[in-house]
C-alpha cells in the first residue's frame, strides 16, 4: 500500500472501471436520463439536456453533410458558451475529433492550427471568425478550410437581459454586437442557426474506446505546438473520475469560467458533468462581479478555479453582498494558491481549497488533493488509477522519497502521443517496472504521506496566473518583427499573475533608436496572444551565448530572479 493510501477520499476506490464507451453516450444518457433539468446556464437562459443532445444532432447531421467523417479534425475556437459545449459534442457525433484552440490566438498563430491536424472545417465565434478566416487564406490553397461555421454570442441568451444575470456593461459591445460572416477564400462560411436547421440525415455513431476524441495542443521548449492524442478511453477515465473525486451528482451546480478550450476546463468541467448530467452555470470570461452574482443567484455548490479568481474575488468592494453559503466544494490548480487565502476560505467559510496538477498530456487532473485532507500548496496525490513516481532526470531511476526528481506519470488518462511526432512521442516515454510513464518535465518531491509538491521545472514554461507560455514559442513570433535580431523570453515575477513575460531584444542596427519597448510590445499584441506578450520588453546589445553558440536563457533568467541590493 502506497502512503497516500491513508488518505484516500472514503467510499472511493484506489482504480475505477470507466465506461467502455464513446464520450458522445454520456450526453445521450444525461438527456435520456434528465431530459427537460438545466444542462447549461448562459446569461439567464437555460438550455436543458434533451435540448443540448438535439443541437448538438443537428450539428452532427451538418457536417456530415460538409464532409466530416470517422476521424477527421474540427477546430473548435470560442470562449465559453453554450455553443461551444454544442459543437464539442457534435464534432464527437459526427466520429469526428476536437481540435480545442485558445480564442486568444491571432491568424498567425491559428495557421499551425489549421495545418497540423489537416482540418478542413472549424467552427467559432463570429468576433474571432475574421482571425480564423485571415489564417485560412494566408495558406497554400490545398492546405485552407473548406468550410466556416460561424455563432454569433446572441444565438445562446437574450441581448435584453437584465438583473443579476446579465452580463458586465462592460462586454455589452462584445458579446452583443452581430458580426457580419467573413469570407473564405476557396471555401464556403455558415450561420450557426443555419447549420442547426440542417434537416439531413444523421449516420449512426461507430466511435469507440479506442478512436481518438480530443486533439488538444502544447507547447513545448522547442518548435511549434504540438497535438496530444487522447482517446475516447483517456478522457472518459477522467470525467469519471473527476466527477467521483468532487462528488459530482446530477444535482451539483458548477461555475464553470476556466476556459473549456483549456483542458482542465474541457475534461475536468464539462466531460464530468456531462457524466454526471449536473448543471453548468457558464461565464465566458472572468468578472468577480458577476461570479459573485451568479453563485449566489444559482446557489452554486461547485467552482474549479484559478486561484487568483478567488484572489479578485475575496478583494471585490461588494463581497459581504455575496451569499457562498451553497458552495461545497472548490479548488484549482494552473497556479499555487496563497496560503494565506486558502486559511481565509477554510476559517470563514469552512470551505478547503483543493489544488490539483495535470497537463495536457493527462487530460487534466495526474494528481488531486483529497477533500478532506487536503495540503496547501500542495499537487496532491496520485489521481484514481494512477501511479506516479519522482525519478531521476538523468538515470530515470525512482529516488529516495523525500528527494527532488522529476514527476512521471502512469494512468490510463496518459495519452497516445504526440500528432505526427514519433520523436517527441518516444522522448516523452520511458518504461518502469515494466509499465510506460510519461516524463511531465516538472521538478517535485513526495513527502511522508505521500503528496506530491512541485518545486521546479525541466522546461522553460512561464506560469502566468495558470496560462502556460512557452518561450520558445514567443521567440519565434518576435523574430517575425523587422527590427528584431535576436530575442530571449524569460519569466519575471509578478505580484498579481505569480509570473509574466519579460522579452530580452536586441534590435538590428539599422532599426537602433527608431523602435521603442512600448512599440514592440503593441506588435506582440496584434500578433499573438494576449496572455503571451511580453510585459516587459529590455534592450540588450547582445544576449549571452555558450561556447556553441546556444542562448544562455538560464543566465538571463537568474539574473532576473537575483534580489536587488
């Protein structure tokens, strides 16, 4: 028996059995099950489960009609929304495989997105189809989607809500104005509400445990982002397990504002409570106000989070106006919640913050606190059929308990590999006692009791308020710029966001004095995403180079880390 053993959540199981079927039968059992009960709360308006099934059939039954078959890829772009629960669920009744992409990214970034997995047809919002549209066409015409399916954020509420449920004046513009439908070159753009009138036929479901479901994407410390192949299987295990962990039941109402393009909030969120048929109250960005608001007004009983949205808001001026008394559970994980804030919650609101870790590469939660005897500051212990080990980096040997190494990771939510990357599919494997861990790249120890603590990374991944940014990648996009000879991303602390971007340049003589930080900060911006742009920009007139010639990022990185005299 395993240390943590001692503390396993009662009346759970050490390993599940999860369904040997498709991610799509867990919605046509809730809505069999809970027919006319909330499924998902937007804005006011409520959209039950046997409403949720026939949007996303009629979906289906639409891009079969445009070519969509066993197997093939769908971009799916939006931030939160009903429509984006809809289209997951329909690219998994067409047999086809979800390719969830951050809404943050600019056409330069979504072009990667459109050519590595081979999609021929996406679906997003009409505030971000100009970007997806723009990506498209900058492409060889053989490589362009074929096919654009555009929602406006009017098709999932009312523009005329008022009262608690209606959204910040500040999003007014955003969310209600009616984009007009770009055009594609080479290929053809469709309204949501059209693609839902689609009389067609829809073919029976043949997707089984084994068929790929999700093509979520990671960065890594060199290249472009890579796709993580999960199956119907890996991701099953974990909203099932997820739902059990948190005790998930048809009556639990979630806040669900992690992003659901996010893993955490694609598996851990929405698959379990697809499973587990709860109701989902959903924001499509953060705003602590309306948080506040919906908690109350809804009497939610379940938020996974970022801590710094606890952090944001604990601070809001009408927090006494806020009733939490129905919350039951809470936790997160992205970023390490401060202790000092997880006491507050634990002494004034009896409610103990439950950090978790996972990658993408785990569809989410490896590694959870458990409810009743949770750490603070702490990844938790082994998820439910999980083994996890801390190995030396070099000699891929379990160390002394106690000692630093690196976290592998065996389970059956690991996935297949990495989308037409052998390599780094091999690399990101090894064999222990004759089972295959994934190598997570992250720095820990296990203390006495078995939990697991992160104490630093193997990889160059900067944690900004639990958006992963990886440097390699933003180096990449700022070599793009005109006047940049050479660029180094480095982490730099910040009080808010635990870390941010710092880019160290070093200009081109010809552009020396006629380019300012602020200007290549306002490039960033309207070149990738906004999470990834430097919030400082230093100009250097040369970066540190080993005797090879590589980027000496380590001796820039302690040199920002150094305390100031």
């Amino acid at each position: 028996m395993r240390p943590h053993h001692k503390f396993w959540p009662a009346r759970l199981p050490h390993a599940i059995t999860p369904p040997a079927t498709s991610l799509w039968q867990n919605l046509a059992v809730s809505a069999m099950r809970y027919p006319d009960k909330a499924a998902i709360v937007f804005f006011g308006r409520v959209m039950s489960w046997a409403q949720l099934k026939h949007d996303a059939e009629r979906l289906a039954a639409q891009l079969q009609a445009l070519g969509v078959s066993k197997g093939d890829r769908v971009v799916l772009n939006m931030q939160n929304c009903p429509q984006l629960i809809v289209a997951h669920f329909a690219i998994l009744r067409a047999d086809a495989v979800v390719v969830p992409v951050n809404p943050m990214n600019r056409a330069e970034e979504l072009k990667h997105y459109i050519t590595d997995p081979d999609a021929k047809v996406a679906i997003t919002t009409a505030d971000l189809a100009g970007e997806m549209a723009a990506a498209s066409d900058a492409l060889p015409p053989e490589q362009r989607l074929q096919h654009l399916i555009v929602t406006q954020f009017t098709d999932g509420f009312d523009g005329n809500i008022e009262g608690d449920d209606a959204p910040p004046a500040a999003w007014r513009d955003w969310l209600l104005t009616h984009h007009a439908l770009p055009a594609l070159a080479g290929g053809q753009v469709h309204a949501w509400q059209d693609a839902l009138a689609w009389g067609g036929p829809l073919a029976d479901t043949t997707a089984g445990p084994a068929d790929l479901a999700i093509l979520p994407y990671t960065s890594g410390t060199t290249g472009l982002p890579k796709g993580c192949m999960h199956t119907h299987a890996s991701v099953m295990h974990n909203a099932v397990a997820c739902a059990m962990w948190g005790g998930g039941t048809s009556e639990t109402i979630g806040l669900v504002v992690v992003p659901m393009f996010h893993i955490t909030g694609l598996v851990a969120i929405m698959q379990a409570a697809v499973y587990a048929g709860s109701t989902m109250v959903v924001m499509p960005r953060w705003d602590r106000e309306l948080a506040g608001r919906l908690i109350s007004r809804w009497r939610v009983t379940a938020w996974a989070n970022i801590p710094t949205m606890v952090i944001d808001l604990l601070a809001s001026p009408n927090f006494a106006s806020f009733d939490l008394s129905s919350l039951k559970t809470i936790g997160g994980g992205g970023a390490a919640m401060p202790q000092a804030v997880a006491q507050r919650l634990l002494d004034v609101y009896g409610l103990a913050y439950c950090e978790g870790y996972g990658l993408t590469e785990t569809a989410a939660p490896s590694h959870q606190n458990p409810v009743d005897h949770p750490k603070q500051q702490c990844l938790g212990i082994p998820f439910m059929s999980t083994d996890a080990r801390v190995v030396d980096p070099e000699t891929l040997q379990e160390v002394p308990q106690g000692e630093q190494g690196e976290i592998v990771i065996h389970g059956p939510e690991v996935f297949q590999g990495y989308w037409k990357r052998p390599e780094a599919t091999e690399a990101a494997f090894f064999e222990l006692e004759g089972k295959r861990f994934f190598r997570s790249g992250d720095l820990g120890r296990v203390d006495d009791d078995g939990y697991f603590f992160i104490t630093d990374r193997l990889k160059r991944m900067i944690n900004a308020s639990g958006y992963k940014v990886w440097p390699a990648e933003v180096e990449a996009l700022m070599f793009r710029h005109p006047a940049i000879q050479e660029a180094c991303i480095i982490a730099t602390k910040d009080a808010y966001r635990g870390e941010s971007v710092k880019a160290v340049v070093v200009l081109r003589p010809s552009h020396q004095g006629q380019v300012t930080e602020q200007d290549i900060i306002d490039w960033c911006r309207d070149n990738m995403a906004v999470y990834k742009v430097p919030r400082v920009v230093q100009f250097a007139d040369s970066l540190p180079k080993s005797g090879s010639g590589k980027v000496m990022w380590r001796a820039l990185q302690e040199a920002e880390r150094a305390p100031v005299d």
